[in-house]
C-alpha cells in the first residue's frame, strides 16, 4: 500500500533552513497586506481556515489520520469564545482562552475514544462524535440553536489592541495564525514529529522499536485539535458570530479539501489550499449549490489526479520539501 | 431519526405510543441495516467505505419518483428498476473511477466518493431545492389493520418485511451460494482467485453495483414515507457509519442485526427520552467502543 504523502525526504538542517526562508517570504507577503487594497476580511477568514487546515494536516500528514470531525473543535472553540466574549464580557485575549480550553478537554475526549480505532473507521468515528456535537449545540440553549451568538463585541485585546479597527484585527489575526503555523512547524521537525511520521509510515515497526504509537497519535491528536480550537476562537473575531455551520459535517469536509488541494503532509499546501477555497467560494457565491458541486467535483479531480496538491507538486518538480 | 411521524390509531394511549415508536424505529432499523449492509459488501471486495452511499440511497428515492411522475411507472417497478438503474450508474462510477483506486491508501475512496456524493447531492439541491417531494403510497399497500395491540399502516408493515427478507436473501447469496463463495474468495485473496480463471475486476464491479442497488433500494422504500428530499441520505449517512462501527464490518448477519437492534433503541429512545433520540446512536458508539474497540461483531482494522 503507497502513503498518503510523497514526503520521503529528510528533514535536514538544509531542508529546515529552506522552508523557513519560504515562511519568511510568506510572513511579508502576508503583513503587507493592508498596504496592497486587497479586501482583508477575505485575507482574515482564509487565515483562520489555513490555520484550521494546518491543524489538520498535523494529523493527516504527519500521523496518517484523516479525520473528518474536525468541525468540533472549530465550533466548540467559536461557541466558546463567543459566549465568554458576549455573555461573560471577558476581554479578547482571555475569551480566545476560554475557546482553546474548550477544544482542548475536547480533543482529550474525543482523542482517546477515537484512536481506539485506525484508518477509515478512525474517520467515520470522529465523524459520527462530530455530528453529536453538532446534535447537542442544536438543542443547547446556550449556543442559540439555529439563530447562533451574533453580534460578538470584539473589544480591546490587553485593553490597548482595539479590535473593531479592521486593520488592528488583522495583524492580531496574523500573529496568532503564524504562532500557530510556527508551533506546528516547531512539532514536524520535532523528535516527537520524527516518530509521528515513523507511525504513519509503518506503525507495525514503530511498535516493534519500543515506541507507545498510541501515546503518540493521542498526543498528536490534542494537539491538533487545540490548534483547531485556537482558529475557532481567532474566526470569531473576524465573523463576529458563532453559528451551527462551523460544527457541521460540511465544514469538515472543506478543510480535508483545503489540505488535499495544497497537498496532504507539505507544510505551506493547508495555507495555500485554504486561500485557494476560500476564494472560490468567495467568487463563486452567486451561484447557490453549484458551489457544492464544484467542490465535489475538485475532491474527485484532486484523488484521481492530483493527489500531491499545488505544492506537493511544486516540492515534487524542485526536489524539496515545503 | 430520519422521520418523526406516529400513526394515528384509534385511541391511541401510551402503549400505542409506544408501539408506534417500535415500528419506527424498526423502519429505520431496516434502512441502517439496508445501507450498512451494502457499506459492508463494498468494503469487502474494494476496499472503500463509500461515503456515497447516502447520495446514492437518495438517487433511488428520485428515480422511483421520476418513474412514476415522468413514465407513469408504478411502485413495484420502481422496486425493481429503481435499483438496477442506480446500480447501473454506481457500475459505471466503479469503472470510470473508483478502479483507479486500487493499490492505493484506504483514504483516497472514502475521499473520492465523498467528493461523488457533493457532486450527486449538489445537482439534486439545484433542481429540486431542499424541501420534499410526496410519492404516493401504492394502492395495495394502503390503510392499515387493527392488531388489538397496535394500529399498523400496512405500508409501514411491509418496509419492515420486505427488508428484512431482502437482507437475509443478500445473506444467504454471499454466504452460502457459489457465486458467494467466489465473492468471499475474492476478498480474501483476489489474485488467487483471478488465477482460477475467475474474472475478479468484474466481479468487483458488480459487487459494487450490488451495495449500491441496496442503498437505491432503501431509497425506494422510504419514498412514501420520508418523502423525497436531496438531502436525504446526508445525515442518514452519518448514522450509517456509527452503525457500522459500531457493529464491525467483518459479518454480513452482524450488520443486519446491529442495524435492526439501533433503530429499535433509538425508536424506545424517542418514546422515553426524545431529547436523545437524535444522538442515541453515537452514544452507543462511544460506549462500544469504550468496551469493545473492535466493534461487536468485528476484526481488528
């Protein structure tokens, strides 16, 4: 059986060094954003969906899990931070706590109910806890049921920051989407990222070295769903809303389709697929249900052709790994 | 959880409260059993857990309809072609698509037919919305009968009956005929099998058009009681796949009875706590697999 991810090269000092200086091309790129006049909204809601992909793919690409649950951490974490924002009146930087707390005693849950189980039945188990989640926020009355928390006050971030200024709201949005995107750069090129990947090559041998892969895979999990949970809590400021689609199965699906469009297991592809999904839903909102079908249409395109994504492909021709 | 609707009986009391919740619940129990069955066969032979299988239990429900409004085709029929039809189709998916799979992650098929069932599900919402479109009981199948206990639709009889004997025929095909043995042969060790002159890529193929005609089939029955609605086989879906694991997917009759026995708890589920009824399944997952990870009738996956 072949991997998911064509990522057989090593993680050398060089390698390392390569993918930091396309990280820094793509931090200036980023922060320059506000000078350029292109909409920052549009650029914000992308962030928080890359950096929900890149959770995601710290679990796909990385592990060899697909799950297809990760919905509930992003609206667990959103519901959260909207109620600890509008309910309680916290302050910005203690209602994205309260939204990644959550995420995390969620992932603990979840996590050791779901990596009882490997492969494909791994992914209809968090799909099915996913969808009881989305169940209990549909009944509960704190999440609003249909309506959601609207109208979240954004607030002052550490009391000077003032979120309501698109420009302010951006760069704290960036900041907390690289911290995260460096975090899981930091956990790939780990020790722990090492054995991760051994796991998603040959789980078998990795047992046979002495390795706990349940231990890690768990690990990997909470971790990934956390991070989840951290864009979750930063969409919030940015939809000023907490609603049921984030929880449903829908969202899910999207962001396996953003990983698998940039490329499963590179680092850069979630950003890239994020963007590139985000955009088409952007312009292609006119167009009801023919969204659906379009989306469809590239996740049949993607596995049947393109199965290393825009920059598996890119890393493929040029012999690097991004 | 696909439909909430009690029969009116004549003074209908808690008991026949109850009863009526039974039914229910053994109606979807016919469907979870339907499609997990079919989930189980194509697991088998091609290796994919066939995120379309909702799309595709839909599909049938709107031929049975189309049948019926554009060629004046009746019920029974549509009990037949329904599910060649969308078999035929499911057929054709297999060899434009799903073959090229082969060799490949598991993943890759459960992507690959989710992206089918966006596509499927998708061009049903942009002709037909997202309400329901009625398809009328057959005339035969009509009324109902006073069981001194119970007031029982006869139709609603009859989905229960008729899929039970359609699981147990589908059981009996695999485990116990020729062309079963070959099937199970196949799954175990299709080049083996290839080298007794057996013509396994064909095989495959029809064992896919197999699970797919009994998700179609499933369509048909629930047409006249869920009403046809794209959206049907979504969230049916995800049920499904609790349902399976729940049950494991390594024996045909275990699926059929874990479908059974789920919509019958989540039927006394809406009898004595309808606030849980919608998640009764996923609860009982998690428990399973708190005890048994294996699932109750399954292999290590």
């Amino acid at each position: 059986m072949t991997t998911l991810t064509d990522d057989t090269l090593p993680a050398t000092p060089r390698a390392v060094r390569d993918e930091m200086i396309v990280f820094v091309i793509m931090a200036l790129l980023l922060a320059s954003v506000p000078f350029t006049g292109v909409y920052p909204f549009f650029v914000m809601q992308a962030l928080c969906f890359a950096l929900l992909a890149c959770a995601f793919n710290l679990l796909i690409g990385y592990g060899g899990l697909l799950s297809f649950g990760h919905a509930m951490f992003l609206g667990t974490a959103g519901y959260c931070s909207a109620h600890a924002l509008k309910v309680w009146a916290l302050p910005p930087e203690l209602g994205i706590l309260v939204g990644v707390v959550a995420a995390f005693g969620l992932s603990i849950i979840t996590g050791y109910i779901s990596i009882r189980r490997q492969g494909i039945y791994f992914s209809m188990i968090t799909l099915a806890l996913s969808q009881l989640l989305y169940f209990i926020y549909l009944q509960a009355p704190f999440t609003h049921g249909e309506d959601g928390i609207q109208g979240i006050p954004q607030g002052r971030m550490f009391g000077v920051l003032d979120l309501s200024k698109p420009t302010i709201l951006y760069y704290v949005v960036l900041v907390g989407f690289l911290a995260g995107f460096l975090l899981i750069f930091r956990i790939i090129n780990s020790p722990f990222g090492e054995v991760l990947k051994s796991i998603r090559e040959n789980e078998q041998r990795a047992i046979s070295l002495g390795y706990r892969t349940d231990q890690y895979k768990f690990l990997a999990f909470v971790l990934s769903g956390t991070l989840a949970g951290f864009a979750g809590s930063l969409k919030v400021f940015v939809a000023q809303n907490a609603s049921l689609t984030d929880v449903h199965w829908s969202m899910s699906g999207e962001v396996v389709l953003m990983t698998l469009v940039g490329g499963l297991g590179t680092i850069f592809g979630p950003v890239v697929g994020a963007f590139v999904i985000i955009a088409m839903q952007q312009y292609l909102a006119g167009f009801g249900q023919w969204v659906t079908v379009i989306q469809g249409s590239i996740f049949v395109f993607c596995v049947l052709a393109f199965r290393r994504g825009v920059i598996g492909e890119i890393a493929h021709y040029f012999r690097r790994s991004l | 959880m696909t439909f909430r609707g009690t029969p009116k009986g004549p003074g209908a009391g808690s008991m026949q409260a109850l009863y009526a919740q039974l039914l229910v619940g053994l109606i979807n129990g016919s469907f979870y059993a339907l499609l997990s069955l079919g989930l189980a066969v194509i697991f088998g032979m091609l290796n994919i857990i066939n995120f379309a299988h909702g799309a595709l239990y839909m599909m049938g429900a709107f031929v049975a309809y189309f049948l019926l409004n554009l060629g004046g085709i009746n019920y029974w029929w549509a009990l037949l072609l329904a599910p060649i039809i969308v078999g035929i189709f499911g057929m054709i998916l297999e060899r434009t698509m799903l073959k090229f799979l082969t060799g490949l992650d598991h993943l890759y098929g459960l992507l690959l037919t989710f992206g089918i069932a966006l596509i499927v599900q998708g061009v049903f919402q942009n002709y037909f919305g997202s309400s329901g479109l009625p398809y009328a009981i057959p005339d035969q199948l009509k009324g109902g009968m006073n069981l001194g206990f119970m007031f029982l639709p006869i139709y609603r009889g009859w989905v229960v009956v008729f899929s039970l004997v359609v699981c147990l025929a589908t059981w009996f095909l695999i485990e116990k005929t020729q062309l079963g043995a070959y099937l199970r042969a196949a799954t175990e060790n299709p080049t083996l099998v290839r080298a007794f002159g057996i013509n396994v890529p064909r095989m495959i193929t029809l064992t896919y058009g197999l699970g797919v005609g009994l998700a179609a089939l499933a369509g048909v029955l629930s047409a006249p009681i869920n009403q046809v609605r794209p959206l049907m086989g979504a969230d049916l879906i995800i049920v499904v796949f609790a349902v399976v694991v729940i049950g494991g997917m390594g024996s045909i009759m275990g699926s059929i009875i874990t479908g059974f026995a789920l919509g019958v708890i989540e039927g006394l589920t809406k009898y004595f706590y309808p606030e849980a009824s919608n998640t009764v399944v996923f609860v009982l997952m998690v428990l399973v697999l708190l005890v048994k990870p294996t699932g109750l009738t399954g292999r290590a996956a």
